[in-house]
C-alpha cells in the first residue's frame, strides 16, 4: 500500500495504534502536540519532535538558512506552548549535504540560536552527521509543567468556546506569493540566458541584473511564512487572566484539521463561524490577488502557528477581554457533528485539507 | 570552509562551543553520551539523540528493514545505559521516499518495537514525513537516573583502571564482509545480464538465480554489524557488584576515538595493552582473510556498543570478576600522554581514527 494513501494520521494509528505503555511514567504518548513523562517531583516532562526535510518543508530558494533555523525551533517550542508547557531544552540534528560549507551552518545555527535566546531555551546535544542529498533538520523540545496542568486535545466539553489567538492564513498566502515570485524568477533566468547566449553576452552578469522581486505591501505575509513566533504571550495572558483551556492545539496544519483534532480526541462536535475567523487585511488582499477564497485559506492554510483552545462558557467575558484572542464558536454534542457556519447562516461539515506530508511534492 | 574539514567535533565546537545554559535544569548540555536535566524529584532525566540517513548509516541492499528499525533503537539506548542511566521513553521521526510501502515501514518498526520491548521501552511519539530521497530516522531515547548516579565522559581519575565490555573489532569485521559480498553480487548481475541478453534468456530470472553468499562461520560479525545490543547486562552487573564507574562512554566510533574523548574530558592520560584487547575468534579470522591487523580493526573500527569505563584501581579484583567485562589498561597524568602498549612492549600514541560521520561518502 501507497503510504501517501493512508496519510501522516492513518500511518502513525497503523504503526502505532496498538501500543500499551509498559512505564509507568508515560503519562501519554503519541496522539498530542507533546508526549507527557511524569517525574518523581511535581512537574512532568514534554517532549516533541519534528523532521524538516530540504524539498518538502522548506526551499532554499527563498528561505534563508538563518530564518530557517529560526522557524524549525520555533515550531517545536509551538508545540510545548500548545500543551501549556514552558519549553527548557532542544536537541539539535542536522544531516548536510555537501554543497553546504561552515559558514552556511553556522548561519542556520545562528537563527536556532536567537529563537532559543527568546524563549529561554538551551540547546542540550544533538547530532551532525551527513547526507546524499539536502538539509534535513530534527529537533526535539524537552518543557515542563507542573502537575495535571498540561492541558491536552482531548478535555474539550459540550458548550466550551472554541477560540484562536492572532490571526489565520496570513503564513500560507505568504508561501503562495514566494512559490509565485520563485516560478517568475526561473523563467527570466530562462529568457535571460537564452538572451545572453544570443548576443554572446555574459550569462552571470545578466543573470545578476535581474531585479529582485518587489514585496511591498505583503512584508507581514512573508514573515508570518518565514518567521513564525511561537505564542507564549497568548499562554502568559491566559495565566495572568486564571483561564485555564480545557483542549488546545497549535496551529501548524490548519485551523479546519487542528479543530476535527480536538473534536474527535474530546469526543465531541463543534460549530464555528466564518465571520469570527480572525483575518488580517493584507492576507484578505491577498487572497483577493491570488483569486482564492480567504475563508478557505484561513481554514486550510497551515504554518501560523497560532493556538486553538477551548475554554468553558463562564470564561467569555475573561477571554473575550484578551488581547490577540477571539472566540470564533462552541463545541457541541458529538451526535451534532464538527460545522462551519457561513456568512450568510448555511453550515458546511468541516472537512481537514490540511498539508499531508506524507504526499510527494 | 568545507565541513568535512572540521570534522562532527569540530563543527560542533564552532557551533555549540560559547553556548551558556541559561536554566539551571540544564546539568549537562552538549558533549557526553546524554545531556543531563535535573527534575525538581531525586531523578534526572537523561536525552539523547541520533539521525540516521541512507546511503550514509545504512545500505537497504543488505540491512532488512526489520534490524535497521532494531538497530536505530539501541543505539540510543545505549547512550542511555552508557551515563549509568535507565532508558524509559524514544520518540521515532521518519522521513520516507516514495519507494517505500507502509509495509517496509510496519517492517521497519516491528524491529523498533522489538527492541523497545526487550529494554522495557514506550514509543511515546514522533513525526512522520516524506523525502524527496531514501529514509532519514531520527530518533530520541529519554531516560532517568538518580541524581547524582549520572556517570559522565569526565569523571576517570589518574591510577583508575581502563576496562571494556564484550569484545572489540566485531561488528567492523561484518560490515566490510557484507560490502564485499555486495560488491561481488553486483559484479555477478552485469555479468549474468550481458550473458542473458547475448542468449536471449529471460534477465530477471537468470539474475534470480544467482547463489546467495555463503556466511557460514561468519554468523557472529554479521550479527554484530546488524543487531548490536545495548549493553544493559554490563550497568546491573556493575550495579550489583556495588562498582561505579568514575567515567564511561558507549564504543560507536571505535576505541581509540571514544577512550580519547575520556582522556580529554577527564583531563588524564592513558596506556592501554594491546594484548588485553578483547577479540572474537572470528573477528581474528576474518581480519586475516581481509589481510587487515586485528587490534587496529578492534582499536578503530566502531559500532560494536560495548561499554569503555574507568573504575577506581580498589575495584581491581570485583570488576575482573564481572562477566563480559576486561580490564585493558590504565588513566595516568595527562601530562603522560595517551598511548597503546603493543605487544612487544612499544609505545604508539593513540590517534582517533574513528569514523567521520561529516565525511561524504
């Protein structure tokens, strides 16, 4: 069987799905932003770990080494926050390619370093070994929590409001302008060298005289793409506030995938607005440009990062008064399945496009 | 500068050399088996972390599936077992090509788990992604430890003796048994090729019917090489013998390199006696069938995961008594140097010849 057939969730339930914990300590295992390991003292121990792989997470093209490294932490730092964790340490393991020098790793490095420098976080060890072909980058995050405060995907009630923090789709439609200036690009290094050749002129030169794109009005779009902040503001005010989450998950694949996420962990269904979907101006002009739907975008798009939560109904006013947070509907009975309601009344049954990894690009 | 140049030390000196930790969980950060992070309980937690890449750790043509999957996972067991600590939980990240199935990949965590299952091991989470080329295994193994019970790469004391686990050389002497037996199949194929095509027979079945290398009485470096084993025997022996070790280190990249990383750390010197190096009769054999000098094949060669440790010189008698377990030699004054003693009563200084995982290959 094709593994793209059965998706990244399909894959990990196969693999994974029948597996009994045999430690005591493994409080949860796989299935949650973070696994959860109790300790003999009062706080327990999260861990979470991505895999980016060169041409299929990321593309040196547009993406610098150094935001790189800056993202791939804070991705995994994302992942502590969503479980209402302090992240502490990372682990850090590169396999290189040969095309790559000191200097280049030294720059990635160098982003890992600022987004650890920001959060507080130590880089503990790692591994540095070589590769055939391109980067590929595994992190780990190790964070703590004290004891029954990790809050997981599964605790979300019937009449809980669901709420999100920042503002969705902005880090996709980023993506769609950098694949679009990427395909522009390639094809006047086409024209440009067939030009060259022509005139018997200097291919390099010419090459070097191409102007650079112009992103002007879309800054915020490419830095929620290539510079994504993981929110621990968002878990510091809800601290502050005495609003403990019931649920919560990061944003990473999508608001549509990450909400059918909670629901089905917490056993329940959900109903979310389409106007409540908090969007930013430039990601709305945007869409308008790429001719997409921004709705669409902002349910399906991922990498923003952003934190989805669900709180009880008596907290409305509390998290209401947040800023950077905006309650956008409420979970239901299972029985009522998982719906958006649209601006003009209908409900359409959410549906999880998110990004499939497992998909060949 | 090129990266093999500075070698995976190196570059990990340039890159991780000035790093302070900033939270005082951080009891040990890069440079030893494990990092070490203290709990606010009696246990520390150790984590540890190794990337495995095709084509450069492994070769499909002749390691199964099933024992790559094995031998992912005790390798970093034993960095767990190798601070004198208990591995409890791994994470696994793979990052697979599209020419896998998910049964190479359920074939490839049916060795994961079997290993998980003997060393009492949760799979608690992971990241499962695509790969534009061959298979990329991250894996992490978190473990515990007393505080204070943590044996570290610095800890060897001049007078303390130098003692090594199981035997040496073994699993070098399967690898370069199994390259070979590789390179005479792919000989046989275009030869058997050209001959099916000048008579018209059938290719593939006349490739089918080329004879499988024949490994009688090379059984043990073969499973050396494929199905290492952490060394959890050797810690409860230790354990019960009531002997701590002052410094220890896990043989992945061969004697010299790792007792030099101890000699280094530990700030001491070192004489080890050639003759005391423990060798299997068939790694003797085959060394001479391949025309190579066993000690150096035991001295440089890596992958066997036994354990190298310093113990104080009033242990002398219980750790000769432990199975499995030689005494090989002894720490001096740094001042001394480091060197192995030849049989003929030489001194040669120990170089690291170890494997360059940053070397392309």
């Amino acid at each position: 069987m094709e593994i793209a057939e059965l998706g990244e969730f399909g894959l990990i339930r196969r693999l994974a799905g029948d597996i009994t914990p045999v430690n005591e300590s493994t409080v949860k295992g796989t299935g949650d932003d973070c696994a959860v390991i109790s300790t003999d003292g009062a706080q327990e121990t999260l861990v979470t770990t991505d895999m980016l792989m060169e041409g299929v997470h990321f593309d040196l093209t547009y993406m610098p080494l150094r935001h790189l490294g800056y993202k791939a932490v804070m991705v995994n730092l994302s992942d502590i926050y969503a479980m209402n964790g302090t992240p502490k340490q990372i682990t850090v393991s590169l396999a290189i390619s040969k095309r790559f020098l000191v200097e280049d790793i030294e720059e990635l490095y160098s982003g890992m370093r600022l987004a650890c420098e920001q959060h507080h976080v130590d880089i503990v060890g790692g591994d540095t070994t070589s590769s055939m072909t391109g980067l590929a980058i595994s992190i780990t995050a190790i964070g703590t929590a004290a004891k029954g405060e990790a809050v997981y995907r599964s605790g979300a009630h019937e009449t809980d409001l669901i709420c999100v923090s920042g503002n969705l789709g902005a880090a996709y439609m980023g993506l769609q302008i950098l694949e679009r200036e990427k395909a522009v690009y390639n094809e006047q290094v086409r024209e440009t060298t067939a030009q060259a050749r022509r005139n018997g002129a200097d291919v390099e030169e010419a090459i070097a005289r191409i102007p650079q794109p112009d992103f002007a009005g879309k800054e915020y779009l490419l830095e929620r793409q290539m510079k994504p902040e993981a929110k621990k503001d968002i878990i510091e005010r809800l601290r502050e506030a005495g609003v403990r989450p019931t649920a919560m998950i990061d944003i990473s694949d999508g608001l549509s995938s990450e909400l059918m996420h909670i629901c089905e962990q917490s056993h329940c269904g959900c109903r979310i607005y389409e106007e409540r979907i908090p969007l930013d101006y430039q990601t709305a002009v945007a869409a308008e440009e790429f001719n997409m739907n921004v709705s669409t975008c902002a349910l399906n798009g991922g990498e923003d990062y952003e934190l989805l939560f669900t709180v009880p109904l008596t907290a409305n006013d509390t998290v209401s008064a947040i800023e950077d947070v905006k309650v956008i509907g409420y979970i239901t009975a299972e029985s009522l399945g998982k719906a958006l309601i649209s601006r003009d009344g209908n409900e359409f049954e959410l549906k999880a496009q998110g990004w499939n990894p497992l998909k060949q690009p």
